[in-house]
C-alpha cells in the first residue's frame, strides 16, 4: 500500500524572501528532526541560468521504540536526499527528495514547487506532494505506513508554521541595539 500527501499553501512573503528561508531553514530550525544538512553539490546551468543543489539531510528517527521491532529500525538516524532546482527567471524552485536509508525496506519521496501567487505575485503558492511504500517486511509495513501517514499529517501544518514563522522574523524590521 502506498500512502500519500498532497496540499497546497500560500505564503504571504515575495517568492525571493520564501526560496532563501527555504533553502536555509534547516539552520534556522530549533528543535526539529533535521540534525544535519550538508551540500553535495551545488552548481548553475551557465545556458538556462537554473541553480541546481543536491543535499544529504540527517534526521531523527521518528519511529517510537513500540515500532522499532525490527532490528534495521533501531538506528538513531535515517538519511534524504534533496535536489532543488532554482530558476529565478521564471522565479520557480523545485525540490525533490527521497529516502537514502531501508532503501530495501521503503521508498518514500516528496516534491515540491514554489512560484509567485496567480492572483498575487507578492505572495508565494508552494504545491507539495508526497509518499512512502513499505515493502519486504510482511504485515508489519502496514502498520509502519500508517504511523507515517499520521506523523506526515501532522509534520505538514507544523513545517508550514516553522516556514511562517521564520518567514515573520526576517520580514520584521530590525531594531539597532545601542
């Protein structure tokens, strides 16, 4: 069974101030489930201007020990890749990422796209979609989905108010400290 997400948000920011939080959230964010985000590779399409990154995430992992019986999901962290793909002519930035850890066990993925608001273009629309298959592991994948299913519900509103709130920060004027 293959479970997945899709919604669709919009930010009252520029896409310019949404791409940068984006891009530099995960060292920005306190307390989340990304420890570590180190770059791979970074490099622009001297041809169609089109910045393209591919980044290893580190993350907690956020199976509760009650669904860790099985000796593979008793590791404390789990790896994504990310690939973005940044076109600031068209102002579109598209991020792709897929699990690197249980690769044998699970595949899960996500995608996402930012651009400016039809009706607004100093708001930015993200369109997300996603999801995670388990296989190889019997009736247990089942239960594993749906823990998933619930944890990525519940993730997506609360990455949407991290995004709003960093978003607040750096819009908000500064204020000199004499």
């Amino acid at each position: 069974m293959v479970i997945s997400v899709t919604h669709c948000h919009v930010y009252k920011y520029p896409f310019d101030l949404v791409v940068k939080t984006q891009l530099n959230k995960y060292s920005k964010e306190t307390g989340g489930m990304v420890t570590m985000m180190e770059t791979i590779e970074q490099r622009k399409d001297l041809y169609t201007g089109v910045m393209y990154s591919r980044r290893i995430a580190t993350c907690r992992n956020i199976f509760p020990m009650a669904l860790r019986q099985l000796s593979v999901m008793r590791i404390p962290t789990i790896q994504l890749e990310e690939e973005t793909w940044l076109d600031e002519n068209k102002q579109e930035l598209h991020v792709r990422s897929r699990n690197l850890t249980w690769t044998q066990y699970a595949r899960g993925w996500e995608e996402s796209k930012f651009r400016p608001n039809k009706l607004n273009k100093n708001w930015t629309t993200i369109e997300q979609s996603g999801g995670i298959e388990f296989y190889g592991i019997g009736p247990f994948s089942k239960v594993l989905e749906l823990f998933v299913k619930t944890f990525v519900d519940f993730n997506v509103k609360k990455s949407i108010n991290v995004m709003e709130n960093l978003l607040q920060v750096q819009q908000s004027p500064k204020i000199a400290v004499m």
